[in-house]
C-alpha cells in the first residue's frame, strides 16, 4: 500500500459512512470525511479520545507510521465521533460528479 492508496481506500470509504465516523488509522491519529474531503487529526494524548488538531497527512508520516497503517488496512477501525458530526452537521453530503 502506498500513501495515495491509503488516501484513496479512506475517501472511498468515509464518504459513505455517515458523518462524524472517523477511521482509527492509529493510537493518536484519525481520519474523518468533512463533507468534501477526507482530513486528518491527531488526537489528545490524555487518551480521551477527543480531537487535538488537524494536519496534513504526507508521505513523512506515511513511512513513520508503516506498521499502525498496515495493522489498519488488514483490520480497518472506525469510531462515532459525537464532536466531529457536531461540527460537520451542515456540511453538504457527497456528490459524485
């Protein structure tokens, strides 16, 4: 699996879930569909589960995080995240055009 692979399999996936699932891709970082585009977030590390910050998701941490994403692709992980469809529930569903 390359990085784009990734990017590609989570857009395919999250924009048919609904809003405010994100992808557990590892222990402190998410993935989440917002409506237009998939976005990537670390996570508090209180282990609380809530989100920190966004960031962008570049080859870097694509070759830092190899294993996590590996064990993620052989068994994907999604959560309901009650604060992320808070901030999406006016975000428009996906089209495809």
């Amino acid at each position: 699996m390359t990085h784009d692979e990734l990017h590609r399999k989570l857009t395919e996936q999250l924009r048919t879930m609904p809003l405010g699932t994100s992808a557990d891709i590892t222990d402190f970082a998410i993935a989440y569909w917002d409506g237009h585009k998939v976005v990537y977030a670390f996570l508090r590390d209180e282990g609380c589960g809530r989100v920190e910050e966004e960031f962008e998701f570049t080859e870097h941490e694509f070759e830092q995080w190899a294993d996590a994403l590996a064990d993620w692709e052989k068994e994907p992980k999604f959560s309901a995240r009650p604060e992320i469809l808070e901030w999406l529930k006016d975000a428009p569903p996906f089209e495809a055009g």
